[in-house]
C-alpha cells in the first residue's frame, strides 16, 4: 500500500513538474505572437529612419596606441570642419565622418637616441577623407605626405616641410585603427628625398 502510494504522488509531482515547466518556460501561441509582433514594429520602425546629420567645426580625433614597450604612439587627424552622417542600415546604424580641409600626424616608433627621446612620424595634409566609426578607419585621396624623424616624443602642432626627410603625393591612403598596431598604407606614393635620414 505505501509503495502504490509513492508511485501515485511521484506520478503526481512529475505531471505538476511538467505542467510548470510548460505553462513558465515554453511560450504560448499568444506569447509568440505578441513576440513577432513587437519585433516587427521595430524593425519597420528602425527601416523608417532617415538618415540625419550634424556640421561640426574645429574637428580633432586623437587616438592612441600602447606599444610592446609600454611607449603609447599617439595619431591625430584635424579638420577645419566636417559632416557627421547616421544612417540606419536594417539592424545597425552606420556613422560615416566627411572631413575637409584635413592635417594628421601618425607618430611610427618612438626610440631613445642617448639620453633623448625621438620619434619617426608621417605628416599629411588633404582636401577631404572619410572617417568610418565601424569599423574605425579613415581613407582620403590627393594627399601630400611627409616623413619625419624629431626630438621629443609628443606630436608637434605644426611641421615645417624642410625638416622632412621624405615628401611625396599619394593617390589613396587608408588608415585601419584595428589591432594593437594602426595600419597606415598609401597607394600610388611618389616620393622624393629631401635630406639624409639622421
């Protein structure tokens, strides 16, 4: 007698078992409906956006890189003015940056020369580039680009292309901020050597 009593409640208890984990954890046919629903909603909302924009002057990105040895290699990319651009794009939104009238310093390696610092940098200058949010990279075309070695391990404010080592033109340039490393590459460079490297 206990034991058809004990098999009955442990019958029991598996059946309300199982009846709440239905009823909590598997969805209603309600449930999922109101699920689809919803996510529909959002998704037309999202698809009903337009894209926006804002004009902005006195850009400045600086952006920063920790090297093997500790040293952090410092990039700026300045712009007399720029158009920030969002546009929504199915599930995400892409944030797109057309820059103008645009200077940037990308510092290379900073070395100890005796008790000084000094730093390797290319300098460029173009009329227009796209910074790309996601993922971070910027490309322009038509560019002056200048290589540099200089003492002290802090970008200057300013270059004087007689002290470059090297000066050129580029077709394209892109720069990746991906990585521990930014990847600088400049297609179709026509360079030429304006003093010894010291």
């Amino acid at each position: 007698m206990f034991a058809k009593t004990a098999r009955n409640v442990s019958l029991i208890l598996v059946l309300v078992s199982c009846l709440f984990f239905g009823y909590t954890c598997i969805g209603s046919k309600r449930d999922r409906d109101n699920f689809l629903r919803k996510y529909q909603q959002k998704k037309r909302e999202t698809q009903g956006l337009k894209n926006c924009y804002q004009l902005r002057e006195g850009v400045r990105k600086d952006i920063w890189f920790a090297e093997e040895n500790k040293m952090r290699l410092h990039n700026r990319i300045e712009s007399n003015f720029s158009k920030l651009t969002l546009l929504p794009r199915e599930e995400k939104i892409d944030i797109i940056e057309s820059m103008y009238n645009i200077k940037g310093w990308i510092q290379e390696k900073l070395y100890r020369e005796g008790p000084i610092m000094s730093q390797q940098l290319r300098y460029f200058e173009a009329d227009h580039g796209i910074y790309r949010y996601i993922p971070q990279t910027f490309e322009t075309g038509n560019l002056s680009l200048s290589l540099y070695k200089l003492p002290g391990n802090e970008l200057p404010s300013s270059c004087n292309p007689k002290d470059a080592f090297l000066r050129g033109v580029a077709q394209e340039a892109s720069l990746k901020i991906s990585g521990k490393v930014p990847l600088f590459e400049a297609k179709q460079f026509q360079a030429s050597v304006t003093k010894a490297a010291p």
